[in-house]
C-alpha cells in the first residue's frame, strides 16, 4: 500500500480558497476557491491530477471557497462533491448540481476510500457551514476556517491532530484602524465573522500538543493581518518548539510531506455515512 502523505495549500486567504490531502491512494481537495486552471496547476506541478481526487469537499458556499467549481465540473463532471445540502443550496447560481454529490451532516463522520472525514458545524454567516477533521491510520488533520468564534465542540474535533490549518484572519487592531468599511469590519468581527490571531491563539493553545507537527495558519487577511504578526502571536500556544508553523498565502504554499506513522489506525467511531 502507497504510505505517502502529502498536503498543499493551493491558495488561502479572501481571494480564494483551496487544499490538497493524499493519504495513501486516497486524495481530497478541501474548497475550490479559486480558477479551475490554478487548481489544476497547483496539482500537476506535485505530479497529481484533477483526474484522480476521490472527492471534492465543500466547506460552504461563499464564492473564495466556490468559485473554481463550475469550470471544475464542466471540465471533470465525473468528479465525486461532498457538501451538506444547506452549501449546495446556496450554490445554486453558482454551478450546476454535480452528478455525483453526497449531501453531509455534520457529527455524520463518512468515508472516502482510506480516510474517514468528520465535518463539524461551524459559526459563519452562510448556510450550513462545516470545518473538517481527517482521520486514516496512523494520520489526522484538522481543517477549520471561516468561523466568527470556537466552541468546546469545536476544540474537541480538533484534539490529537499531526496537522491542523486553522484560520487566524485578522490583527483586531489592524481591522479596526484598516480601510475596510464600517459595515465589513462589523461583519468580519462578529459571531459569524472570522477568527482573529487572538482567537486563533486561544484555540491553538487548547488543542496543540507535543506531537503535532504542522500549524498552517489559513485565511490571513492581506490588508488587516501579516503573516509574521499572525505567526509571532499564536507560536506561543505551541507546547513545544518542535511544530512547523507556516501561515498559507495566496500563492500554492510548499507541499507538506509527513513520513509515515507507527499511530495505529484512529479508532474514532464512524457513525454514518457513506462508504465506498
Ligand atoms: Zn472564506
Ligand atoms: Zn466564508
């Protein structure tokens, strides 16, 4: 069995969103945020393809985490999308309704070849909005962005991961004195906003632990934040100075590579869903 492990961050941020995950032969892409043409770029130059993902996951349907998929799909109809109904709703004049498409709840973990997926709600102004914990044997990933503020159910999901990417959007100060209009800073602060470095440190600190190997900080704002602010803020929470910290940008980031673990497999019940 292939034991590789890879994750690229194709693009993060207000622009556009996109990740690539393979465990093994199994390969997902998180959100397609972002042109058909870079995802598809973004993949071919890690030697992958468009051909081959095993599901496309959706995390909701604002158009930074949708917009590539229209083209996606009229190019690759064949391609297996995951969202809860309340994300396909809201995409409706954004793309056709896909061939294959599995509606997702969350806490309805399901599974995609080797990697057993569990969305979880999240806070967010949009419809149904779910981050994602990944689990396959001797691997665990934690996804979570776009969220106005973290909960203990939240935290709890994302507890024991080697990676996580979690978003860390804005400098609460840098939002307040920045160009954004009243009405968007409102927006972006609120409940159903985004998670602010602050925030992000507070949840980093309870969910980092001495084995996690990778915090990607993702959905940085680029007029009210800066990667080194956000990076020297939450490095802190790291219980040790031996996990990577990167915070993800526009630009397709440096494949993450993680050898293969000695964990046993998650034991992490999968309580519905789909399997195939
Ligand atoms: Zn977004
Ligand atoms: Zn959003």
């Amino acid at each position: 069995m292939d034991d590789t492990i890879k994750i690229r961050i194709l693009a993060s941020g207000s622009k556009g969103n996109s990740a690539f995950v393979r465990v093994g032969d199994t390969r997902l892409l998180i959100d397609a945020g972002i042109s058909c043409r870079r995802i598809v770029h973004g993949l071919r130059d890690i030697d992958e393809s468009p051909e081959d993902l095993d599901a496309v996951l959706l995390t909701h349907e604002h158009s930074d985490h949708v917009k590539g998929m229209r083209v996606f799909l009229n190019n690759y109809p064949e391609t297996h999308v995951f969202s809860t109904r309340g994300t396909l709703v809201g995409c409706e004049e954004r793309f056709p309704m896909p061939q294959n498409w599995t509606p997702i709840a969350a806490d309805g973990p399901f599974r995609v070849g080797e990697v057993t997926v569990d969305p979880f709600e999240l806070l967010h102004d949009a419809s149904e909005p779910t981050g994602f914990r990944l689990d396959a044997s001797g691997f665990s990933m934690g996804f979570v962005t776009d969220l106005g503020y973290w909960t203990d159910e939240i935290a709890e999901h994302l507890l024991g991961c080697r990676v996580l990417v979690v978003e860390a959007n804005h400098d609460p100060h840098m939002l307040r004195t920045g160009p954004y209009p009243a009405f968007l800073k409102r927006r972006i602060a609120s409940s159903r906003g985004h998670l602010s470095n602050e925030q992000a440190r507070a949840l980093v600190s309870r969910i980092a632990h001495p084995e996690l190997e990778w915090l990607v900080l993702a959905h940085l704002s680029e007029k009210n934040n800066a990667p080194e602010l956000a990076i020297d803020e939450i490095s802190p929470a790291l219980p040790t100075g031996d996990t990577n910290i990167i915070a993800a940008s526009k630009e397709p980031g440096q494949p993450i590579e993680l050898a293969p673990s000695e964990l046993p497999p998650s034991t992490r019940p999968v309580k519905q869903g789909v399997l195939f």
